[in-house]
C-alpha cells in the first residue's frame, strides 16, 4: 500500500532569496511527486495565469534528449551530481478531491464550507526528517525535467531494482515571480559546453569507446607532418590560426564514429564493464548488411585502430593530391575543407570503400586512386554558389562524387 508520504532527511540553508532546503530521494520517489509536471508544462502553455505565461517562455522537452539521458543512465558509471530543483506549496486547497483551479469559480462559492486544506510537506528542525505528501501534483520542477524523464525512459523496465539517488532542493511558498528569477538564473547561466572539448577528453579514458578511437584519429591526423589534415583541425572546436584551421574536432570525430557504432555509449558502457562480465572485445557484425553500414566496426572490434586511421588517411591523401588548392588554401568561398566539404567526402567514403570490395582490410592509396581518377571536377570548383553550405551542399557535392565514379 502506497505511503501518504514520502520522508527525507535534509539540510536547512538560509540565503537572501530566503529558506530553502536539500536532500536525497530515490528516483522513484521523485516521480511520485512531480510525476505530473511533464504533462501540465503543455497543459498550462493554454493559461494565462501559468508558471509559463509568466515567464513568457514555452518549457519544451525534448524527445531526442530523453532517449538520450535514458540511454546514459543504464551505464556503469553514469550520475547526475548536480540538484534537481523543486518548488512546493506548503499546503493545498482541494474540493470534491481535487484542487480548486479544477473548478469553476461558481462551484467553489456555493461549497466552501466543504474545502479541504492538506499539508504537502512538514518539516521537522530536530530530527531533521522532511515529508512530502505522496502526490503526483506536489512539485514544481524548476530544473531538472529532462533528467527525470530520462530516468524513467532508461528504467521504466527495472523500477523497482534500480536504486538511483538524486540530490534535490526545494523551495517552500516562493512568490510566482521568486520561481521565475530561479528558472531565469539557472538557464541563463548554464553555458553548452562545447562539443570538442567533450570529444578531448576521451584522451585520457582508460578504456577502449569508439568515442576515444575517433578522437584519437582525428588527434593523430592533425598533429602528423606529412597527414592531409596537419594542423587543419580546430582542437577544443576554437582555431588559433583561422587560415589553416578550418575543420572542427567534433564534427570529424562523430564522423567517424557512424562508422564504427550505432550506438557508441553503448558500445562505451559494454567495453567498461568487460571486467565484471569477462569480455575482452566488441563483439564483431557477422550479417553483411551490417559489415556493409558500420564499414569500421569490425576493426574496431579486432582493435586494429591503426588501419581505421591509415584507411581515412589514404582516402583524404587522393584527396589533397587531386585538388591541392582547395583543400590546402583557405580561399574566399571554397567549401570543400571546410565543414560542408568533410561531410559529404566522409559520406562518400563507405560507397567508395563498397566498390573497391575491401571491407574489413586495409585500403590503400592505390585502390582509391582508381575512384578518384574517374572523377572529373576540377581544383577550385568546390564554391558555396555550387554547393550551398549546409546539407543541401553536402548532398549535392555527394551526388556529383557518385554520379563522376559510377556509383550508384
């Protein structure tokens, strides 16, 4: 039988917006008080008198970041360090069991004498103990809605074995305009880390990912004298020299990776569990559909990361040697170092290698000089009026790459 109330310990913090307090909760908890806010942020959008309409701003959750976050949360080695902040009303009016916004004003006037007030949360300064009233309309999530749905898309098939704590703040009885300098401060202030430095920091990963092989790669790319991308890449996503450095580090590695995993956190969280499961390796595609797509998978799998490079460096060699000028110089409207270039020559590159029929091997120079001598395009044709910058760009320069080698 479900508890009238949910009991935490905290700590009491006192700060000039006033009191506020924190404490640990299991998930499952949190979802029990704040199940229902995911759902009134669309509800509440239609309300002039809503959080929303207040601020002026639509909260939008995003699908494709809950999968994401659901996909993170099964890692071994997943966490959220930082606080979900909540705010809760001290108590609640309710009338025929529901709150009083449920009815029309009318309603409430002829049956005030029947009007409920429940205490949504007590707390108690000497033992320290918190309550919570066991109710989906409690809480008000002020930051934290993707991590909560997150966590129930991840784990919505192990509730109850899967122990996961989060830290939380509440805030008891803020003004509506109190609610709104938090939400403002805290989006405000949260800067999108950049997705270079994110990728660099896989150098110094302990264990095997296709996330630290791509970036390793592209590392090695840049720094090696005679590689067709020496000192091209733009490390941490900022150039230092902007005339050579035109490429950016996330962009190549996630290039990279479509080609080695469909699912790279997974592939990172199966390799970092090896230990406890007696694993030592990805396991390699044996079905030719999947040899085919993922056409650097099973060298990763063999570990043979040196040829996943050699192979990139081989192509993008044709590459600098058959245009030299655009993809060396930095000129006024060449595309084809830039970003829109390295798109569509890295999509290229799996039909290329499909051809040539040398999958699972090393390709040299040679073999793909056969495709690119078939290609007519002259050096300092790749411009932005041809191929728009953009994916319109990109496949526009993949089709003419096909359409010039004879692959369909």
């Amino acid at each position: 039988m479900m508890s009238n109330y949910i009991e935490i310990d905290f700590l009491k913090l006192d700060q000039p917006i006033g009191t506020f307090y924190i404490g640990t909760i299991n998930w499952i908890d949190l979802i029990k008080i704040a199940n229902a806010d995911i759902r009134k942020i669309h509800e509440e959008d239609r309300k002039s008198d809503s959080f929303d309409s207040y601020l002026g701003i639509q909260r939008k959750i995003s699908p494709k970041r809950i999968k994401e976050i659901g996909s993170y949360v099964t890692t071994v080695d997943s966490t959220f360090p930082t606080s979900v902040i909540l705010h809760i009303d001290s108590d609640v009016k309710l009338l025929d069991g529901k709150l009083l916004t449920e009815h029309d004003a009318d309603y409430i006037e002829d049956n005030l004498d029947r009007v409920e007030v429940i205490s949504n949360i007590s707390i108690d300064e000497n033992t320290r103990k918190l309550r919570i009233r066991n109710n989906d309309k409690v809480a008000r999530i002020l930051d934290g809605q993707h991590r909560i749905e997150g966590l129930r898309y991840g784990l919505k098939n192990d509730l109850f074995s899967t122990p996961y704590e989060l830290n939380i703040t509440i805030f008891v009885d803020l003004d509506i305009d109190d609610q709104a300098q938090i939400f403002s401060v805290i989006n405000k202030a949260q800067t999108k880390v950049n997705k270079s430095l994110v990728y660099d920091l896989y150098e110094y990963a302990k264990t095997r990912s296709p996330q630290k092989t791509s970036h390793d790669i592209v590392r090695l790319l840049n720094k090696m004298d005679d590689s067709p991308f020496y000192k091209k890449i733009k490390i941490l996503g900022t150039a230092e020299n902007k005339e050579l450095e035109t490429l950016a580090q996330a962009t190549f590695v996630e290039l990279i990776q479509t080609y080695i995993s469909s699912d790279p956190m997974k592939d990172r969280d199966f390799l970092k569990r090896k230990p406890l499961i007696g694993s030592n390796k990805i396991p390699k595609l044996t079905a030719s559909s999947d040899i085919r797509k993922w056409i650097f998978r099973n060298l990763f799998a063999t570990e043979k990361d040196e040829v996943i490079m050699k192979i990139i460096w081989n192509y993008f060699k044709n590459v600098q040697n058959k245009w030299p000028s655009s993809w060396d110089n930095n000129t006024q409207g060449n595309i084809l170092n830039k970003s829109t270039g390295l798109i569509a020559l890295m999509k290229f590159l799996r039909p290329a290698i499909l051809k040539l029929n040398k999958l699972d091997q090393l390709v040299t120079y040679e073999d793909f000089e056969q495709i690119f001598n078939q290609i007519q395009l002259e050096d300092g044709s790749f411009t932005k009026d041809v191929y728009v910058p953009g994916s319109s760009g990109q496949s526009a320069l993949l089709r003419t790459l096909k359409d010039h080698s004879g692959i369909i």
